[in-house]
C-alpha cells in the first residue's frame, strides 16, 4: 500500500512530535537490557495477578479454556490535552444523540417519520426488542456504559484526523485493562510520572458505581448493585470480578438470581436479598430464558417482566443493540443533526450499505481496496480486509454479499494511525486504535482516555485481543509543568528501645 | 454474602488444607521409608496412606497391586486424575478462588494463583523428584502462607468466616483419618501396651509415633506437654482431645463451633446443634475411655458426623434449595 501514514509519535523519520519528545528522550536513554527485563516483569506480574481472558473454543487437555494474557505493549500512547477535549466533547455530543435514538426507537419513532431512517431498518434489525417499546427506562438512558472505537487517519494535509469506527453499546469490555495497563506502568516505571502530567484514570470504578445507583428505583434508600457475568469460563471473566471488587459489589451468575413477588432477588447465605441494580455482562438473548433463549441459564428466568415493571434496573438496557448494529452506525451523524440540532464533532469512517443498489455495485467492484463488515459481526470476526485478503477469500466474501446485502457495509480501508512498540526485531510501528468508555447517568461523563489496542503484527490492521492484538497505556498529557512534589510528614515512627 | 460466593470460600480452603495434610503425611512417609525397615513394614505405611484417603481402588485401577514409593508419590502429587493429589487440590483451590476473586484479597487471590502457577513449575522441572521433602516443605509453606495472608488483610467479615469454616472442618477430617490409620497399622486398637516389649519392637514404636507427631507439626509440642517418653494413649490424647493443640479434633471442632456462630442467623439451627454436640463429647471425653470402647470405631463414627456436618453446612448456607 502507498497510501500516507500517520504515526503518533514521528512527525517524520528526524523528528518527534511535540507531545512525545520527553517520552523519546527518555526512552532514548534505556539500555535495551532494562526494557527487555521490564517486560518479562510485566509478564510475569500480570500472571500472577491473573489478568488473563479465555479464547472461545480453545480447549486445553482438562477440557477447560485456556486462560492467555493480552500483550501489554512498553511505549504508552500519547495523546495531548487539547486534541482530548475535543474528542470528549464528540463523544458526550455523539452518545447524548445515541440514547435519545434508543428512546425514540422504542416510544415514538419520530426518526422514522422524518424520514431519516426506514422504518424496516429499526423493526427487522435482530437486536430490535419489541418487549421494550413504550417501556420508560430510568433518566431515559440505555447505554449507559459505552465503548466508542476511534481511529485515527491521515487526512489530505497528511494530519492525523479521529474517526468513530463503532459505537459499543450494548455489553463493551476491555475498560480493567485500560486500569490495568496504567497500573502496570506507574509500577515499572514510576520516573515517567513525575516528569510527565499524565491524567489520572483510577476513578473509573467510583465513576461507574454512580452511574449504577443513578439507576435505581425510586423508592430505594440504599440500593443494592451487582455485577451478572455469564461465568468464570467467560473470556472477560476477570474483568466483570476487578469490577465488581473495585466496586465493592456483589459479583452474581445467573443462578444466583430469582425473580419472587416481581422484585429480582439473590440466593444468600442469609436468605434472599433484593436485588435493584443489574450492570449485566451478559447479552440480551441470554438474559430471562422466559423472555429470550428458552435453554439459557446465564440469566434469571422472569427477569424481564420485573424490568419492565420498573422494579429492578438492568445496565445497559435491555434493546440497546439495535443503536451499535453496523446497519445503523452509517445514520449517527444524522441522529446527533435530529436530536440535538448540532454539528457532529466526531466524524463517521465513510460508509458504503451494501442494502442500497449504488453501494451495493461499489462494493462488490472495489472489494479487493475494501473493508467488509457483517453487520452483526464483532470481535474482528466475519470480516473482510481486502488489502489482506486472497482472491479466494475475497469470493467466498462476494458470494455472501450478493445472497444478503442489508447484512454488510463497506468501508475503504483506512490507514489506522501507527504508534512505535516493541516487537521481537526491536521498536517498530504498529497499527492501534482508541476506546474510551462514556458513562451515561445523571450525566455524560468519562476518565480521560481509554484502551489503546495495537495490531502486533506488522502491517495487519485488527486489533481485537481474540485475533492476537495488544494493549498500550493511553496517556492524555496535560499541559504544563511536573507535578509538585510530595514533601514527607513530620512525626517519626517510634522504634525499639534498646538496653534500657 | 451470595450462597455460591460462599461455597467457593468454603471449598477454597478446604482443598488448600487437604493438600497441605496430603503433603505431610507424604513427607513423614517418605522420611520414614528413608529409615532401615523390613519391605512388609515399608507397604503397610504406603499402603495405610492410600487407604487414609480412601483411594486404594482408584491407585490399583491404574498402577495395579505394586505399592511402591515411586508410583504412590506420583498418584498422590502429580495425578490429576485422582482428586485428592496435590496438584488436583492446588487446582481446585485456584479454580474456586478464581471464581470469587473479587470476595477475595488480592494479596488472597495472587497467592493462590502464584502456588498453581508454581506447582507446574515444580512437577515440570523435576524438582519434585530431585527432593521430595523440599516439595512437601513448598506445600506447607504455601498453605501457610495463604492462611497468613487470610487472617492479615481479609476483613471479617462472612467471607472470613466461611474460609475459616472450611479449613477446619477439612482439617478435623484429615486428623482423624492419621489417628485412624497410624493407630491401626499396629492390628490393635491399643497398640504398644499390648505387644512383647521387645527392644525391636520398642525402637518401631518410637520410630512410627515420633512419625505421626512430626507429621502434625507435635513432636515437640508433645515433649513440652508431656515431658515424658511418647507412649501411644497420650499421642493419640494430644490429637484428639486438647484444646490447645491446633491440629486436633476438639480444636478443629472449636474452630468450627466459633465461625459457624459467626456466620449464622439461626442460632437453634440443626447445623449448630450437630456441631455443638460433636464438640461437647471431644471436649468431656477422656482418653482411656475412647480407647476401652475403640479407638477405630470411635474414629469412624466421628469421620460420618464431620461428613454429615458438612452437608448440612452445605444444606444450610452454601446451596440453599429452597427459595
């Protein structure tokens, strides 16, 4: 490929750019020895601590998953204070529009009679839940936790310039590795801090804790928050337990929850307990066997009918995935001019639907200069790179296209911004991307960055963890001088007296 | 505290005591056969090992009737087929700890996971066999490590109490099954008063008694107790019946007794009361009337009553049937 490339830190091969410059200086001065040791450190430490996911369908000899770690990559992201703040206010702008869609969607649909978006598009989508239409959710919020993926390109002046590549709304992950990941820096590399105003991400947890008691019923004087994973063999296990530890809330599977009275109860040592707020990590289709998949056990059967009484409040909201489908990320931009009557800060990657006939014949002319995505595919999985692809791939891709056009879009392949990390030949670049996750309650809010993810093998553009990609620390760097220093205390410690 | 959250505590502890207790009756049985003895006398003590556990069938089944140090070690330590060997209970007590990580310290949780991440080290690398004892030494020292680190940064809360709970009811069984089968390796209930006195049989006895006190840690507790020559009725007085001893019956059934009181809401429960009554007959027993009764059967019958107190431990707080 000869289309431009954007790196973060090298403007060009002499020169570094102006927020990366005391990094690169410092990191000038390593001896390769010492990073090499950090990192079998990093290893070893997140080994230990067992941040760990499991790869779906990788059986060990015991028949139970492999527990793998996701690489954690030494050279941190860097993105300067002011490029942040716009970007934040794209993203409060862009996930305010997100959640007045969802309520729309399921009260009065006043998109569709605008004409913006066809009516067949929300009613046929899969993650569309008529179960929830004229349901009034708490704060009329949906999503409450979202993961937004941003990319960065080079534009026509060969700048960097943000894109959303996807909006997560439903069930995003990955914000324990985003803490994690800085965790792990300021303990092998605690120097770094002092010289660098790194804003602080460990208020993630209370930020999120608010979100979820901004939730509850009413009536509740002190409500109670749980976290509902599908498991310990689930691949982001270890995420749903750092969360519900940090917290401090009760960590429940499906099993442990019973509906009785039409209030949502947990099964504990002392008898049943009322249960107001669920942050579920499980998928709707899993959620109440009585409502959705009859042979599920990841959730609580009668579930569905106690949210929709008001009576318990399920984060996010049940329905959400019909506003993060691939079919309906094309109309985000129009949303945020619909709801909001503004301009959208973030820009949209152009995006070809393969459900209109135009689009349809680009597609399928350009396939091979293209990205093609299922639209209901995640994970990097059901996807087409076509830079990357074979011609046989390529056709296999074709054929599916033709037999169900509204199940694609296209978009052209980017050239995803690259950020130096250490590979096995030494320092080299590497594709990434950016999630920051938005926390939607009484109000908009976020910690400054997110999960930086990085496509460890050279040239491939898929980040995802389950298709071998890394995480970076993502620093937003303020502007302005060290921090001051801390001066130590006064009192002394007492110590034995000896031969008294 | 969750019902499953609880169970989880509950078996976290009881599999890292198990593996514990496992490791010492290896260890004393891997000394002991370092020691001049008749090849007869060196089987019954593997084979007594293996009947403890009750895993005589499943070690045949697969290493046939050749009870030998090396095949007995391996079933024991590295099988996981077998759910008793150290490696499938550092396993589970991960696997258990895993699955309420977030209940759990980290210092709590990484200690687990380090011992497993350890172990397959060690199984791996032949450290095992190059030192058996050092082994038997590592899994001690982890279980007391991750008690340790229990008591030092977990809050007490029912959480505590439910890993307490655990490790003293696995504890209280694993006692019970040594005395058990030490005692009667010796064809008798009251071994030692009975036999010739002859001076062989005297240095096996002090031998195989020293063996059972060192493998809970008693051999010198006994001599600070005592102050006397170790003779059998008092051996078996030290590990069932003093309060003080921490590896005993009646101390494993006080610690029981006081994190069950802890952690229940109802204190006329059929759980207390099975508790209670088992504690109050250790704590008014004497010696010399268990052993003119029989010190197996009373072993026995012992061994049911733990296994039915932890059903109903189970019953009432860990898998609640009833909603």
């Amino acid at each position: 490929m000869s289309q431009p490339m954007f790196d973060e830190m090298n403007a060009s091969a002499s020169s570094v750019r102006g927020h990366y410059e005391n990094y690169q200086r410092w990191l000038a001065r390593q001896p390769a020895h010492v990073m090499q040791n950090r990192r079998a450190e990093a290893e070893m430490i997140f080994r230990r601590v067992g941040i760990t996911f499991a790869v779906y369908g990788d059986k060990d000899e015991a028949g139970a998953g492999t527990e793998r770690l996701i690489p954690f990559d030494l050279i941190p992201r860097i993105i300067p204070a002011h490029e942040w703040a716009r970007m934040e206010r794209g993203l409060v702008q862009r996930v305010t529009a997100l959640n007045r869609f969802l309520h729309d969607v399921y009260h009065d649909q006043e998109i569709v009679k605008a004409g913006i978006i066809e009516a067949g598009q929300i009613l046929h989508n899969e993650q569309f839940r008529p179960e929830m239409v004229g349901v009034n959710v708490p704060g009329n919020v949906y999503s409450h936790i979202s993961g937004i993926d941003i990319v960065r390109a080079p534009d026509a002046k060969g700048e960097g310039e943000y894109y959303v590549l996807e909006d997560n709304l439903s069930v995003p992950s990955g914000v324990s590795y985003m803490l994690e990941d800085r965790k792990m820096m300021m303990r092998l590399f605690p120097e770094l801090f002092s010289d660098h105003r790194v804003a602080p991400v460990a208020h993630y947890p209370d930020m999120l804790l608010e979100t979820l008691l901004a939730m509850a019923p009413a009536a509740t004087a002190e409500p109670t928050v749980v976290v509902l994973t599908p498991g310990m063999y689930n691949s982001a296990y270890f995420e749903h337990a750092f969360l519900a530890q940090q917290m401090g809330v009760e960590l429940v599977e499906g099993k442990d929850l019973f509906v009785k009275d039409n209030f949502v109860h947990m099964r504990t040592t002392r008898g049943p307990k009322r249960v107001d707020v669920i942050y579920r990590r499980v998928d709707d289709d899993y959620l109440d066997p009585l409502a959705f998949k009859p042979n599920s056990t990841l959730g609580c059967a009668g579930l569905l009918g106690v949210y929709r009484a008001g009576n318990v409040a399920v984060c996010n909201a049940i329905g959400t995935g019909v506003a993060d489908d691939k079919s309906i990320y094309p109309y985000v931009p129009k949303m945020i001019e619909f709801y909001l009557g503004e301009q959208p800060i973030l820009q949209n990657v152009p995006t070809y639907m393969c459900r209109n006939p135009d689009d349809l014949a680009y597609t399928l002319a350009n396939l091979k200069d293209l990205v093609v995505k299922e639209c209901h595919g995640a994970g990097g999985y059901g996807m087409l790179v076509g830079p990357a692809s074979t011609q046989a791939e390529i056709e296999d891709f074709r054929r599916a296209i033709v037999a169900n056009p509204s199940g694609y879009i296209a978009q052209p392949t980017l050239s995803l911004s690259t950020c130096p990390t250490y590979v096995e030949s030494g320092v080299a670049p590497r594709h990434i991307d950016l999630r920051p996750f938005v926390l939607s309650g009484k109000e908009v809010q976020m910690v400054p960055g997110g999960l930086t993810r990085v496509a460890l093998k050279d040239g491939s553009l898929v980040v995802n963890s389950s298709q071998g990609g890394g995480t970076k620390d993502t620093w937003i760097l303020e502007d302005g001088v060290s921090p001051p220093a801390v001066t130590p205390g006064q009192s002394q410690q007492q110590t034995q007296t000896t031969g008294a | 505290m969750l019902s499953r959250t609880a169970d989880h505590l509950f078996w976290m502890s009881r599999y890292t005591e198990r593996a514990e207790n496992t490791a010492r009756l290896l260890d004393v049985n891997y000394q002991t056969s370092l020691l001049p003895q008749s090849t007869a006398d060196a089987q019954a003590g593997w084979r007594g090992l293996l009947s403890i556990s009750e895993l005589m069938p499943a070690y045949t089944a697969r290493y046939g009737d050749d009870i030998n140090p090396r095949s007995v070690m391996d079933f024991m330590v590295r099988d996981e087929r077998n759910p008793s060997s150290t490696i499938s209970c550092l396993k589970n007590a991960r696997e258990n700890a895993r699955a309420v990580r977030g209940t759990l310290t980290t210092e709590v949780w990484e200690t687990a996971n380090q011992t497993w991440l350890e172990i397959i080290r060690l199984l791996n690398n032949g450290d095992f066999e190059r030192d058996p004892s050092q082994f038997f030494e590592w899994v001690k020292f982890r279980s007391h490590l991750s008690r340790g680190v229990t008591a030092g940064t977990m809050l007490q809360d029912e959480a505590f109490h439910f890993l307490r709970l655990g490790t003293f009811l696995e504890r209280a069984d694993n006692t019970a099954r040594l005395v058990d089968v030490k005692f009667h390796a010796l064809q008798s209930d009251f071994p030692g008063a009975a036999a010739g006195e002859d001076a062989e049989t005297q240095t096996y006895d002090f031998y195989h008694w020293s063996a059972i006190l060192r493998s809970v840690s008693a051999f010198e507790i006994y001599r600070k107790v005592y102050r006397d020559v170790i003779r059998p009725e008092r051996v078996a007085e030290l590990l069932m019946l003093r309060a003080d001893m921490p590896r005993s019956l009646l101390a494993c059934l006080n610690g029981v007794m006081g994190n069950l009181a802890m952690v229940t809401s109802d204190p006329a429960s059929e759980t207390q009361r099975r508790a209670g009554k088992l504690r109050g007959e250790l704590q008014f027993a004497r010696i010399d009337e268990i052993l003119e009764a029989g010190l197996h059967a009373f072993l026995i019958q012992f061994l049911d009553r733990v296994n039915e107190l932890g059903a109903h431990i189970s019953r009432e707080f860990l898998v609640p049937s009833t909603r």
